[in-house]
C-alpha cells in the first residue's frame, strides 16, 4: 500500500492509494530534459469500469454464432451504451474526486476527459511528471513514470492515460512489406498481362498467375462475380493514421488503368481527432492508396469512406520498437469518435491495415481497446485487421523479465473481437508468405469459436516452440489472402505493394460483398464475423504449402523460427482464402454469384 499527499490547498489528509501503473525506470533511449513547470498543461482520459462487460460479451457472441435465436441482433448505439455505462457511484466517485482538485471534467459514459496543470495533476496521482527526450530527435513526451489513484477512487477506474505511456512521433509503422518502382520493361509486361489494348480485363493466363496482383485476377482467383445493384450498396470504410491520404487523382488513374468498369467512383472523407485531407502532402501515401485501390476493385460499387485520423497512441519500448517509429495508432480516438456516431452513418465493414508487436502496448490499453472493437460487433460492424508481416517476430524477445525468447503476436491483429488477415501468394497452389505474421496472443485467452480448429494444429505440432508461446490464447491469423506484388497507383506511378496489408483490403472487400448481398434479402450485416467464419471452414481453401518465418540474431533460435501452413488451421492462413462462392451461398442463401 502507498501513501498519497493531497493538496495542501484542500488541507492535508492521508490516503491509501493503489498503484495503477509503474515502470521500473526509464525507458531505453529517452532522458529527462527537464523537470514539467507546474504551470504546463496536461490532458489527460480515465477510462471507468463498465457495469455490464461479461454481458455485453456474451450478447455480442449470440448476435455472432449462426443458429442462435439472437443471430443478426445488432444494437443500437444507446442499447451498447446501457451496457457500457459506469455505475453511478463510479461516475460521482470520480468526479468528486477531481473537483476536490478544482478540475471539472467532461463525462460521456465510461470516458472522463480533463485538462488541468502539471502541479494538479501531479498531486492528483502523486506523482511527477516530466519532459522526456528520445535520442533520436522528434518531440518531448510529458510523461511520468507511475501514476496512483486512491483506493476510494481505483477500484471504479480502469486506467488513466497518456501517463506513462512513451511514444515518439516519427515513421509510420504501417504493415506494407516493401514497395517497389517497376522499371519501363515491367511495365510494359503490366500492360501486356493486365489489359488489352481497348482497355478490356486482362487475358485468362494473367488471371491464373495473379503475379502480379490486379483487379481481374483477385475476381477470378476468389471467384467474385457478384455485382450488388444500387438498391443494396452498404458502407465499406478504411482507416488512415499517420500522415497517410488516400489521393483521389492517383485512384482515378487507377481506375483508368485497371478497373475501367468502376470509371468515376470517389471516395469520401472523414476527419478525426485533427486528422487531415491533404491532397498535396509529400508524406508518403502508399498505404491509404494500398487501400482504397484495392477495397474497390473487390467491391464497387458500394461506397467507400477513409477515416483520416490525427495523433499518436503510447508506446511501450521493445527491442523491434524501440519508440521510433513510435507510431502507435491512435485508437483510442477514432474508435470513441466512430462509436459515437448514429447507427445511420456506421459502415457495416471497416478495414485496417496498421499495427505492432502486442507486447509493445500496455496491457490496460490493449485490453480497453479491444473492448472498443467488441463495441462495433455488437453494433454490426465486421472489423478486419491485417496480421503483420513479420512471420512468428522479428527479435522475438520479451520486453520484461529477463529478455527471454518469446514469439511475438501482433496489437490489434490479437484481439479476439477483430478479424485478422494473413498473406498467400501464387496460384498453383496459393501457398503462405514467409513474411505473414501469426500466432498466439500474449493478452487474450483462446475464445470458444477457435477451439475446434485451433486444437488440432496444437496436437500436430507437439511440443515445438512450445517455450515461446501460450497455446491456450487467441491464435492469429483467422484467414488469409493474396499480399505480394499489387499493383497500385501513387503519386501518379505505378508501384508494386506487398505485405498483410494488401491482404485485408481484399478481404474487407469481399465482407462489404457479402453484406451487400444479405441487405438484398433485408438481412441484418455479418457483424463480427469469426464464430460465423469458424462455422464455415469449407468456404476457404486450405494453404497447406509456405510458411511464415522470423525471429532471425535470436540467440536462442540460430537458424530463425517458422510457422508451416499446415492442413487446417494454421497460424501464417489461418482457415485459408476465401471461396466467393461458397460464403456468398453462407451468407445470403439465394443469391446468386452472378
């Protein structure tokens, strides 16, 4: 138990306090530059209990699993909200004790938002802050390293951020695994292997090699030939963070050069927490466009919406991140913005093709996060992440203890309440990637939906690498799609993009078809999708050749690690790629892939 002194200003009195957060000394690469004056400014967000989570879990799997009587039984924002809500005492508890302070907050639900100076709020947590410095440049974190709420006060609050979450603005830390210029005799085969002359879908031999990655390949290779009319167009929308726009002029030409049929399709743009539109930025624009380019040319016509989002998440330092490019997204931020908005304006399919090493996110935050993504289910909204790129870790150590060898998971990919997606190649056969990310979450327990396909993967494998992960956790990938060499219009060149990133586009292409199709029968969306995909596993193709490797310098792993595609699940395809057919006949039973 720790003693916390409150204000002078409110007359001495003694507390008992609970540590929320504390870090055994200062991040690696940062130094202090100078002690916070007690005048800076600070905003800082604590996050309440919920009164209802293992409720709202449990109804958000029901409106998810096919046959239960709850099945397609979205709600509404207000109905999550009654299951979200802190208990009254919860909310005055808090509130009192900030206005004890002189703070008057904002409350909107489980969020108490609040911006006071450094000497209120060091003595709100009994702490003090700090200006950190990271060695490599970029901007000064105020930032303290332990935090105390008092025990009247912690056992209502979940956490209270940013506090001792480092981060560093810097590169993006987006899932793309190269990107390259073809030079002119490529391109002259592009144009050869991918249109004819008049500008007509390529030939039938381009389609078998899908190398490199079009349009007419994806359509053929997956089987997609449903086109929804306008009567039944839905919402399919991407998120964009760190400085990245998509260019509408670089998807004209896009569709110019190979999606003539959707000639004239724009997307719209909404800006979050300050995120911007900028058409001209130099910043590189490779993944936004990754995106849109390649949502559309699986799902046009329906409608296509970008989530431009400003700001920075935390970071917790690893040996791989060891805060540049410190570019944890801010979720945070736009998932409490897009949850706020009416049911009337949510896309029924959201797609994101950004993430990091789980272990390089506080566990409170991975956790409240998710938490967030299970809110969207719950509200109809199929969330697809890519799984990353770096097989089973890049490093492959722990960033606590003793730096032990441990594989590393991806955040948000790990969150049981998102779909996330590996990357195949080829053709004949579509085999793994070596750079697809998967495994075992370090946060989340294995849910129920995985067991039956999970399982048998464990038993195959035995005891192999059994030291470096947690068998009984969520396991990423759920499935897979193509992620090498995509043709994809920046800047007004065509480059060549790799990486789980392109994967989810596709596959989130393919859910908005989906959806589509079940709002022709004025069915509900999918929504969270995976108990329903681990209830079809005979509407993907197996990948049972590749493999997905990493962990290369590991001490302990001379020769790297790998993770084999395997004969059902496997943690590099998951279930495997997608069968249009056989989900469209899943989904909505009646329509015809035509």
């Amino acid at each position: 138990m720790r003693l916390s002194l409150l204000s002078p200003l409110m007359a001495a009195a003694v507390v008992s306090a609970r540590t929320m957060d504390s870090l055994a000394a200062i991040p690696k690469d940062w130094s202090v530059i100078r002690q916070a004056s007690s005048d800076d400014k600070i905003s800082l967000r604590v996050a309440l209990q919920q009164q209802h989570t293992d409720a709202l879990e449990q109804a958000v799997l029901e409106m998810s699993t096919p046959g239960h009587p709850n099945y397609g039984m979205h709600m509404t924002r207000e109905e999550v909200r009654s299951y979200t809500a802190p208990s009254e005492d919860a909310t005055s508890a808090v509130i009192q004790w900030l206005r004890k302070y002189g703070i008057t907050p904002e409350v909107d639900n489980d969020w108490v938002s609040f911006t006071t100076t450094v000497a209120t709020a060091s003595e709100l947590l009994d702490t003090k802050f700090a200006w950190y410095q990271y060695a490599e440049g970029g901007s000064p974190k105020l930032r303290t390293l332990s935090y105390n709420v008092p025990d009247a006060v912690a056992k209502y609050v979940d956490l209270v951020q940013p506090t001792t979450r480092f981060g560093q603005l810097g590169a993006k830390r987006s899932t793309i695994f190269n990107m390259h210029r073809p030079d002119a005799a490529e391109l002259a085969a592009m144009r050869t292997t991918s249109f004819a002359a008049n500008g007509a879908p390529g030939t039938e031999s381009t389609a078998a090699t899908c190398s490199p990655v079009n349009p007419t390949c994806l359509k053929s290779l997956y089987n997609i030939k449903y086109t929804p009319s306008a009567s039944t167009v839905n919402k399919v929308a991407f998120c964009s963070y760190l400085e990245e726009y998509a260019r509408y002029t670089d998807l004209a030409k896009f569709e110019t050069s190979f999606l003539p049929a959707a000639k004239g399709q724009n997307f719209s743009v909404e800006l979050v927490n300050g995120g911007l539109n900028n058409q001209a930025s130099s910043d590189d624009s490779g993944e936004a466009n990754l995106d849109i380019q390649y949502i559309l040319a699986v799902s046009a016509p329906i409608p296509i919406t970008e989530y431009s989002t400003g700001g920075r998440g935390p970071l917790v330092p690893t040996k791989d991140q060891p805060t540049p490019p410190g570019s944890n997204e801010p979720y945070f931020e736009f998932l409490t913005y897009i949850l706020a908005q009416p049911d009337s304006a949510l896309p029924q399919t959201l797609s994101t093709s950004y993430g990091e090493e789980e272990q390089s996110v506080p566990q409170e935050y991975a956790l409240k996060v998710c938490n967030l993504f299970m809110q969207l289910g719950a509200r109809g909204v199929s969330v697809i992440f890519s799984s990353g790129d770096s097989g089973p870790g890049n490093s492959c150590v722990r960033n606590v203890g003793k730096n032990a060898t441990y594989f590393e998971p991806t955040f948000p990919a790990g969150c049981p309440w998102v779909t996330s997606i590996g990357a195949t190649q080829g053709t004949s056969p579509e085999k793994a990637v070596s750079f697809s990310s998967g495994g075992f979450s370090l946060y989340h327990t294995r849910p129920a939906y995985q067991n039956a396909a999970v399982a048998p993967y464990l038993t195959r494998i035995g005891s192999t690498y059994s030291a470096y992960f947690n068998g009984s956790n969520r396991a990423i990938p759920d499935v897979a799609a193509q992620g090498v060499s995509f043709q994809v219009v920046d800047k007004g060149a065509t480059s060549l993009l790799s990486g789980t990133s392109a994967s989810a586009p596709v596959f989130a292409g393919i859910v908005a078809l989906l959806n589509a199709a079940r709002k022709s029968q004025g069915k509900a969306p999918l929504g969270f999708l995976n108990p329903w995909l681990y209830n079809n596993t005979d509407s993907f193709t197996d990948i049972t050749t590749g493999y997905g490797s990493g962990c290369s310098g590991n001490a302990n792993l001379k020769n790297g690690a790998r993770w084999n595609a395997t004969v059902g699940w496997d943690p590099v395809t998951g279930l495997g790629t997608p069968k249009f057919d056989k989900l469209l006949a899943a989904a909505a039973p009646g329509v015809a892939n035509a």
